[in-house]
C-alpha cells in the first residue's frame, strides 16, 4: 500500500499543474531565454571570425546533474561557471569539449582552427575563458531587458578542464535537477562548435515566473487599449466596426488626418572613413585582453623537398632579405609591425621601426 503513495515531489507538481500555468506556457519561457543565448553566441562568433555562422538551439530537457555528466562520452571537458547576484543560487554553467574549446581559443585569438595543439594549456585556457566571458556578457544584457531592466551582476566566474569524478555545480546534490539544451554553431571555413547550457531546475522557474510577470505587465495596458470605449449591439457588429478601424488605421482616442506618406527610403552612403571608424568601434574592445602569440621573422625562403631532405649541419638558407633589412612582427601569423633586431641582456629583442596602421592591423587579426 505504501508503494501507492505519491511522493512530496509529485505531490508539488500535481499541486502547479492545477490552477497553474501549462507545460506549453513555460516551454514558451524557456525557449526566449535558449534563444537569448544562441543569438549572444552567434554574436560573438560572427565578431571573432569574421565569417557566416549558423546556430542551432539542441533539444531542451529536465534532469539530474550527474545524470548528464554520466551521459557525456568518457573525455575532457571545459567547464565554465558564472554566478549571478540577482536570485539566490543563480549559478550558470557551460560545458564543452576540450577540442571544442581549442577551437573556440584558437578563434578568440585570431586563427582559423586549421592548427590546434594536441592538449589544453594555460594561453588556450585564458582565451577559452574570454571568449564564454564575452558570450556570457553579451547574453546577459539582454536578459536585463528581458526581466524589465533587473539589475544582474556577477558574484564569481570559474573556468577550469574536467576529466572524470565533475559535476556542474559542486555545492548542489549530485541528483539535483538542472536545465540543460545545447547551442551548435556552424562556422564557414572554420568548424563546428558544441556548447551546452545548464541552470539549476528552481532557479529557471524563478526567471520563467518573472518574464511572465514582466510579459503580463505589457499586456495590461494594451489589452484595455484595444478594447476601447463600450459598444452596444450584436457582436457581429461589434466585430465588423473593429475590423473598420484597424483597416483604416484608427486607434481608439486618436482621429486619422489626411493621408498616410510613402516615399522611397535614403540613406547615407557608407564611405571608407566611416568604414574605418566602425573598425574602431566598441565591439572591438570584446577581445583585446585576449593573449596572442608574437612571432618574429627574420626572413623566408622557398626550397624543395629534396632540398630539406639534403640539409646537414653547417648549411647555409638563403633568406629572402638583405643584411640590415627590418624584420616581420607578427601576431598569430598576422603582420602588424616590422623592426630591428636588438640585445637586452642576453637575451635578443625587436625594436619597433614601423607599425602597420590600425585599420590594416584590425583586418589582419580577422
């Protein structure tokens, strides 16, 4: 007979499924907010890449943290954890393969993905940790519109690569119900990017209650717009003068006078300096703490590979620059300066001569 017993667990969702709001009116919820995220991650990876990218929102479902670990392939994992100040236990966790990782790294400082090392290091890391900083940040303004201008800040962020023995969240129970849907991007030319999404099960309800709080609010006002002054007769009627008045154009407390203007739209035409300034414009700023890899090149050549096979100790290459020429300054195998070389100590260093112009400098790093 016990085992006929409900549990206080289906107790309580009996409880919200009376009276309460449907499966179909929270699914609504948590859909804006998946999207919310997948445009903030499309954003920032358009930024980066400079290339077409393509996001697709996984299927979203309910379930016990450790249940979803369990369910990962047996490898590493990035792991990123951001928590809010404004709900108690609002804690937001994102989760990516290592390779996954490399490539979004590689991405943030200014590569293509074609050449990842074999094994996360600390300069991938950092990068790695910027780049969900910047996703995390982008969507998390639209979430402030969203809750109706709630101030949100971070309380602390940790970023750090998951073998075995992990879950999401460390503080909460191991069975504890977490949100999780998966955002896959699709970069032209680059590759594909696999991030999944995981909030606290108590702490979604919460943010689904306030976006409908915040949704009803705007619906109050522009319901008792619409319905107007009291009208008497059939409905029928009542419907046809509704119909008049939005085809028309009428709104109720508003009279319409002459009639409306159509003319072609212009605009101003968009000239290399204010291509140039939108260079310089704040969305750059997303990136310029990310460490890159300088390189300095004294010179090339081109040889065969007979010619390499043939190489000894005591040859000679013939670079393609004279004694006394500058030598390249690059990031990321991008060229931004050139200089000459110079002894600090014992060690060798490079003297800037020349810095390729910043416009040139940005377009390089794309």
């Amino acid at each position: 007979m016990a085992d006929d017993l409900l549990s206080q667990e289906e107790i309580e969702a009996l409880l919200k499924g009376i009276g309460g709001v449907s499966k179909q009116d929270e699914d609504e919820e948590l859909k804006e907010i998946a999207s919310l995220y997948a445009q903030a991650f499309s954003n920032v990876l358009q930024l980066l890449s400079g290339g077409e990218v393509k996001i697709d929102v996984g299927e979203s479902r309910v379930c016990g943290q450790e249940a979803f670990v369990e369910e990962l392939e047996k490898s590493s994992y990035l792991l990123y954890v951001v928590d809010y100040d404004a709900f108690e236990g609002w804690s937001h966790a994102f989760v990516m393969s290592e390779r996954t990782a490399l490539l979004l790294a590689d991405i943030m400082m200014g590569g293509d993905g074609a050449e990842l090392p074999d094994s996360m290091n600390d300069l991938y890391l950092s990068a790695a940790q910027e780049g969900l900083s910047q996703i995390t940040g982008a969507a998390i303004s639209e979430m402030v519109n969203l809750l109706g201008g709630r101030r949100i800040g971070i309380k602390n962020t940790s970023c750090s690569l998951k073998v075995e023995g992990w879950l999401p969240f460390e503080l909460l129970p191991s069975s504890e119900n977490v949100w999780v849907f998966s955002l896959n991007a699709e970069i032209k030319d680059v590759g594909n990017l696999k991030l999944w999404s995981l909030m606290p099960q108590k702490i979604v309800q919460v943010l689904s209650d306030e976006i409908k709080k915040r949704v009803g609010s705007r619906e109050q006002p522009q319901k008792r717009s619409e319905q107007g002054p009291k009208e008497t007769g059939s409905p029928v009627s009542a419907k046809v003068s509704q119909v008049a008045r939005e085809a028309s154009g009428r709104v109720v407390g508003e009279e319409v006078s002459g009639a409306v203007e159509v003319r072609p739209a212009e605009f101003v035409p968009l000239d290399k300096q204010i291509a140039d300034q939108d260079m310089d414009g704040h969305n750059f700023d997303l990136i310029v703490d990310v460490p890159v890899r300088i390189t300095v090149r004294l010179g090339q050549a081109a040889k065969t590979i007979g010619e390499i096979l043939n190489l000894t100790p005591g040859s000679v290459i013939e670079l393609d620059k004279m004694a006394g020429d500058p030598v390249d300054v690059l990031v990321n195998g991008k060229l931004i300066a050139r200089g000459e070389v110079v002894v600090i100590d014992e060690n060798f260093g490079v003297r800037i001569t020349e810095i390729v112009n910043r416009s040139d400098r940005i377009k390089s790093l794309r």
